[in-house]
C-alpha cells in the first residue's frame, strides 16, 4: 500500500480510537465515583497522550527509537506553541487553575530531566523508571491539590466531566458497555500506530529525512490531535481553564509516562539523535521556562503572546524543513 495512504489510515484509525479510550476511560473514572476535577487533570490529561504512547512503543518494536523521542519532543511544541497560542489567539485564555504554579515547575523538570538524561545518547531502562517515579509523584499531587480548586474551577469541570448517576453506576450492561469501548479502543489504537509508523518509516525514507525529524514534524503533528480536539471542545464550552489544564498536562505526562514507559519497554534504550540533543529537546526547555514569567505575567494568555507562540513554531517548523530536511 502507498506509504501516504498508509499514514493517513494508521492517523485516522489513532485519533478516533484515542479519542473513543479517553471518553471511555473518563466514564468508567465517573462510574467508580472519581470527582470530575480529578478525571480532568489526570486521566483526560493521560488519555490524550496515548497516542504518543502507542506510537512510541510501536517505534522501538521496529527499530526507529529517534521517531519515538523526535514524537514527544514534537508534539510538546505544538501544544504549547501552536495549540495554546492558537487557542490565545482566538481568545485569552485565563489562568484560574491553582495548580498551574506547580504545573509549570514540573513541566520545566520534565523537560530539564529529559535533557539531562539523553546526554549520553539514550534513555535507558533506568531512565524510564526514574522519570516514571517522578510522573507517579506528580500525578499524586495534582489529586491532593484538586482539593484546593475553587468552586468556579471545580464546577467548570463538573460541566464537563460530570459524574454518573446512581442508576447508571449499578448497572452492569453500562459498565461492561464502557470497558468493552475500552478494550477494543486500545487494539484500535495499538493498530492505527503500527500502520501510522510504517507509513512514517516510508515516507522518511523517500523524502530522506531522519526518523527524527519525521517525527518532529508530521508525526507530532497527528498525534497531536486529541488535544487539539479536547481544547477546542473545551474553548467552545467556555471550560477555558480546562484547555489549558489539559494542554500542560499532556505535556508533563508526555515526558514522565509515555517516555519512560516507552523507555522501559526495551532494556535496549531509545537513542536520541545529536539534533534532537542539542536543538529540539533543548528548545523544548526553553519553551517551557518562556511559559513561565508568560503565565505570571498575569491572570491571562493574551492575544498578543499567543500570537507569538504560534509564529515561534512556524519559524521552528521551517528552520527544521529548510536546515535538516
């Protein structure tokens, strides 16, 4: 099959199946009881990363570790940069969250962490284990301090993670009913990656391109989707402090889940390319420390930084086509 086809297939077949498991996964989390806060800032965060995770997995199977790296990297731009400015852009976003401030340190750690541990050209086994840990212990503190949200944030999420009702929690049917989504949702995802990374594979090869910058680029770009999705739903209901919850987390959970579990499922390791060393991870760093006096600055994005935001990723995505391609 022609390798574009391919790709669009495995990137169709991916984006609707994440998005089927993330809707699953936060129905099941609403008939267990968990609050919609929490269903928001862990598992919606998580879900939307799976295809990142799937992908990942997938790369190291086949031997194209830097596509797996080279996908993070990218995709972390693009929903900082080109997501969350764009979604600025449209209309300031507030920052109401109370757990951003914690947020923003992590995901400036995530990102210092990464940098730290791929200077030796690859993520070990241990690698994956200690970014794991530090992914458990953040996700452990975003549920104790969803507590302390206000009862603005905590309604906003309620609106849209609302929890099931009595009836629907006693019944079996609904209950097999979501895992059964769940289930076939994970081999769909599981298959839209393995044809998605072919195409990838293929198309790298005839262009002449890296794996890494494959995966910088249009593979970042796909796999983006569900947070573009989450965020847009999220910017037309108004629920504004859950885009950019969602769009912070993903990018955290990216790093310290889906890396490290990409990382712990060979003892090979995951090579990182010297581009991906000294100019994509890197700038990834730098994105994230910018975010910082950005959302300090006050209690919004504003049109004007979003506009910056996006025009930084154009100029980054060219560089990359024009110097590396």
């Amino acid at each position: 099959m022609n390798h574009y086809l391919a790709f669009l297939i495995g990137l169709l077949i991916i984006t609707v199946a994440a998005e089927l498991l993330l809707r699953a996964a936060a129905k099941i989390a609403a008939l267990m009881g968990v609050k919609p806060i929490v269903i928001g800032l862990t598992v919606v965060s998580l879900g939307t990363s799976l295809p990142e995770l799937a992908v990942g997995i997938t790369a190291v199977e086949e031997n194209a570790g830097a596509m797996a790296i080279g996908n993070i990297a990218g995709t972390n731009l693009v929903n900082i940069l080109l997501i969350l400015g764009l979604t600025a852009l449209l209309r300031p976003l507030p920052l109401h969250l109370k757990s951003l401030k914690l947020e923003m340190r992590i995901m400036i750690a995530a990102a210092l962490l990464l940098l730290l541990l791929s200077i030796d050209g690859a993520l070990s086994f241990i690698d994956g284990l200690l970014m794991l840990a530090l992914g458990l212990w953040y996700m452990v503190q975003v549920v104790r301090g969803s507590k302390n949200e206000s009862a603005a944030i905590q309604k906003e999420y309620a609106e849209e993670y609302s929890p099931s009702s009595t009836r629907e929690q006693r019944n079996a049917l609904v209950w097999l009913l979501h895992f059964l989504i769940l289930a076939l949702s994970i081999a769909g995802t599981i298959w839209g990656a393995n044809w998605l990374v072919d195409g990838a594979t293929s198309i790298a090869r005839a262009w002449g391109w890296s794996e890494s910058l494959i995966g910088l680029t249009i593979v970042a770009i796909g796999t983006s989707a569900p947070e573009l999705i989450t965020t847009l739903v999220a910017t037309f209901k108004n629920d504004r402090d859950v885009a950019v919850g969602n769009l912070l987390g993903s990018s955290i959970m990216n790093i310290l889940i889906i890396l490290a579990l990409t990382s712990v499922f060979t003892w090979k390791g995951v090579p990182v390319s010297n581009d991906l060393l000294w100019v994509d991870i890197p700038l990834a760093l730098l994105t994230a420390i910018v975010c910082y006096p950005v959302f300090k600055s006050g209690s919004r994005v504003s049109r004007v930084e979003g506009a910056c935001f996006v025009m930084a990723y154009v100029l980054y995505l060219a560089g990359i086509i024009v110097f590396r391609a």
